[in-house]
C-alpha cells in the first residue's frame, strides 16, 4: 500500500461543482417547460424529481466533505502514518454514502416509470411498469437494511478493527447490487420501442422517438461504468485513494437519471425555440389576425408570429400523447395533433356590416396498424 503524499480530492471537487449545476438547472428547465403548458398536474412525478434533487445535493455534498474530513484522494497508507482520525471518519462516511445511494439511485427511475405509466396504457405495458417499480422499492429497502446491519456491533460498520467485530463480505455486497440496476435499466430501455416502432408512421418519426425514449435510459452507462469501476480499482486494499473515481460515477449515476428523467419533458421548452419535430409535431404558418395567441394549450407568447404549433387532441402532459392501441381502432386512426386558428374577413363594401369567420383547422393522424 502506498505512503505516498499524493491527493486526487480536487478531481471530486471540481466534477461535484460541475454536475451539481448542471442538475439543477435540469430541473429547473423542467418545471419552466411544464409552465409552458397550461392546465397540466403531474405531482407525482414531480415530487419524485424534487426529492431526488434534494437527494443528490446532500449525496454531492457528503462527498465533497469526504475529501476535507475523510481523506478520500489520499492513499489509506499515508493517512494511516500522518492523519490516523480520517482513517476512522473514512468508515463514518463510507457507510452514508453507500446509504444514501441505495435510496437515490432509484428515485429518478421511477419518475421515469410514472411518465412511461401515463404515456403507454396497454396492458403488457403497465404490468411491467408496476413490475420493476415493485423491484426498485423493494430493492431499495433491502440494500439499505442490508448496508446498515452489514457489521455487528452496530460500530464494527465504521470501525472494522472492532474487537468482536462480524461483517458481511461488503467488498461483494457493493459490486453485486449494481447488477439488478443494470438489469433494470435494460428492461426500462426496451420498454417504448416495441410500441414506437409498431406505429404506423414514417421510419424518420420513429427514429426520433427512438432516440427520445433512450434519453431516459443514459443512466444505464453510469451504472455499468460504476460496476467496472469495481474490478479495476484497489477499492478495498487503498480505498480512501480509490474511493475518487468510485464516488464520482455513484453521484453521476442518479444524477444522469434524474437529468434524463428532465429532458424527457422539455418538447414544450424546445417547441417555444421552434426546434422540436419529435413526437410528430409539427409547426405551420398560418396568417391570423391574433398576434397573442392561439388556444394551442400554451401561455401566451409561446408561439411566434403567426406560427400555430400544431397541438395533441390527447393531451398527456408534457407535450406528450398517449400512444394508446385501442384508440380509433375501429376507424384505424389514431388522430394525435391538431391546430386551429380564426381570422375575420370583413364583408364588401355595400353587403352589410357583418363579415365571415374563417377557421383553419390542421389534423394529423397516425394510421393504426
């Protein structure tokens, strides 16, 4: 083991600086777009993003103090020789951020599950929604009672040196439960593309929601990363040294999930710059005489010009539609946006003082297969 002076703190520091930002401003783009659209009511999902904010500040937080109070980005040798009280608070907050993972890391996924529950109402779909919610809960619970009574006594967790002391194999226990995350993930990135690609529409449409739907699963390349990180680091023999790179990719997992859980909302917020063409949305110049607005669902102001954005006549919230199979089945479409406007014609000179109301009606259906 190396007695080396060497530290690699700073690396967590400055990544924890960046991501935490970054994550904020996620959210914080979220609920604008979500403004954006008017009359929408997702509290569940909200809540989910919101707790799991408030869950990766404290996690970004603990690590960055791990550095000043721990140690961590120094070799456990060196500390042992120079800094033997950080070797012991090492144990201390160890044991809290391996808590405080096992109940983040899953709160974004099932803000995931909830908007995938709303979007997709067949039957085979919402069975496996509920499914590996069930697993992620349960999940959850488990690891952290496991994590907590991995040592007895209670101390031995944080001071393994404990005369008497008895612990599971925790080095196993830490690699081991990345892969019901990986699985998980797997399954939840299957999830939309059966029913995206069963649409009866152009490839080029259902390449886009294809790419959207994976946004939602970026979480998949942290948590895969994270596992690998295991096997090619000392993470147990220099683990105060090691403990960098291992507590990055465990604060960058959950946030990647909670990012993705945000951009998978954000087509309100991308329809007002005029850039979105996902979801079958499309945007029409149609000459009105209403500058303010147009009843497309949005606050005022969201559209530009005289351009009616083209609206969902299902709307599911967040600019979504719900792509349900049993919709219009028996005509064989399923009508998913539509926009209207109306412009006066005054009458000509000498047939009165009334006029003609034109209304400009725009409907796009997908065929149903």
């Amino acid at each position: 083991m190396s007695t080396s002076s060497a530290n690699i703190g700073w690396r967590l520091q400055v990544f924890t600086g960046f991501f935490t930002p970054l994550q904020v401003i996620a959210v914080g783009l979220r609920f604008y777009s979500r403004w954006l659209v008017v009359g929408q009511s997702h509290p569940l999902e909200d809540a989910l993003v919101v707790v799991s904010l408030i869950s990766q500040l404290i996690l970004g937080g603990v690590g960055v103090a791990s550095v000043t109070y721990a140690g961590v980005g120094q070799h456990l040798g060196y500390l042992e020789e120079h800094e033997p009280e950080k070797v012991l608070n090492w144990g201390k907050y160890l044991l809290v951020l391996a808590t405080l993972y096992f109940v983040d890391v899953n709160i974004p996924k099932l803000a995931v599950l909830a908007l995938y529950r709303r979007l997709f109402p067949q039957r085979v779909a919402r069975i496996t929604v509920y499914t590996i919610a069930g697993i992620l809960i349960a999940g959850s619970i488990a690891n952290t009672i496991v994590s907590l009574a991995a040592c007895k006594p209670f101390e031995a967790n944080y001071n393994p040196t404990l005369p008497g002391a008895k612990c599971i194999d925790k080095e196993s226990f830490f690699v081991w439960t990345s892969v019901p995350n990986i699985a998980t993930d797997v399954v939840m990135l299957a999830l939309p593309l059966p029913i995206v690609w069963s649409l009866h529409n152009t490839k080029r449409i259902k390449i886009a929601l294809t790419f959207t739907f994976l946004v939602g699963s970026l979480g998949l390349v942290a948590s895969i990363l994270r596992f690998h990180t295991f096997f090619v680091t000392n993470s147990f023999t220099d683990g105060t040294y090691d403990a960098v790179e291992l507590i990055i990719w465990t604060v960058a997992e959950p946030g990647i999930y909670l990012i993705s859980a945000c951009l998978l909302t954000y087509r309100p917020l991308l329809e007002r710059v005029g850039r979105s063409r996902l979801f079958g949305s499309f945007r029409t110049s149609v000459k009105s005489s209403n500058p303010s607005g147009y009843g497309t669902g949005q606050r005022n102001g969201a559209a530009d010009g005289g351009a009616v954005p083209l609206r969902n006549v299902k709307k599911m919230g967040h600019g979504f539609t719900e792509l349900d199979e049993d919709d219009d089945a028996s005509s064989g479409n399923v009508h998913i946006l539509r926009a209207s406007s109306e412009r006066h014609v005054p009458s000509s000179q000498g047939q009165g003082a009334g006029g003609i109301t034109v209304t400009t009606e725009i409907q796009n259906s997908w065929g149903a297969k």
